[in-house]
C-alpha cells in the first residue's frame, strides 16, 4: 500500500485490511506475537497500532462483540444449569456435602443477580435524571 492511501486511511480512521486481520488474531491468538504472526505482520507493528487510538477503539469494539456473543451462548444454557443444580439439590442418593454445595451455588448466584439487578435499575435511574 502507498504512503498516500495510509495517510488518507490514518485521516478517516479507516483500518487497513492488515489491522482487521490483526485484530481478529488479537482476539483468537493467546499472545501478540502469535498474532501478529497469524495476521501476517510484524510484531513491531502490531505494538505500534496497539497505541493508535482508531485501533484500539476497533479492538475493543471487536472484543465487546465476542463478549457479547459469549454471554448470549451462555445464557442459552442458563436453563440446563439450573435443572442441573436443581436434580443435585434433591437426589436423595446424592452426599449430604454434594446437595448442600449445591443448595449453597443456588443462593450465592442468586444474590449476585439480585445485586446486579439493583445496580443496573439505580444505575438507570441516575442516567435518566442525567438525561444520558
């Protein structure tokens, strides 16, 4: 790529093909180096775009996708977990140690959501009266 299409890329914030792919390696990669090999650039580069606020703001757009997608995964299985503590709780055959742990994970899950289920409405709350 000429150094007249980068300027005009780095003008717009547009990302170069090589960033995409970077990033997508960032995310499937288990280190920097990895994936800069992965994407097919140098390391030294990858370093350098990872402080380029365009990229970072890619990055992180990309990463709150695949945490977005991950938590839509794992509430399909929300349902099947709860059964599955729920047969535990009440298996008769099970150790009185295995039916209070998990009797014990209902409970403490259950105050976590209820926490954040108040968090999230006051946290509304206050965004309304802030008009945000």
């Amino acid at each position: 790529m000429n150094t007249q299409k980068r300027q005009l890329m780095a003008k717009t914030g547009a990302l170069t093909p090589s960033q995409r792919r970077a990033i997508v390696a960032l995310l499937t990669e288990r280190d920097t180096r990895t994936a800069a090999v992965k994407a097919g650039v140098k390391e030294r580069s990858l370093y350098r775009w990872l402080t380029l606020p365009d990229f970072k703001a890619e990055l992180q757009e990309a990463e709150k996708r695949a945490i977005d997608a991950a938590i839509r995964r794992l509430a399909e299985l929300t349902a099947q977990a709860v059964d599955t503590l729920r047969e535990v709780m009440t298996d008769k055959e099970a150790s009185a140690g295995t039916r209070v742990q998990a009797a014990n994970i209902v409970l403490s899950r259950l105050g976590d959501l209820r926490e954040l289920n108040e968090l999230e409405t006051r946290l509304q709350r206050i965004e309304k009266e802030l008009n945000l």
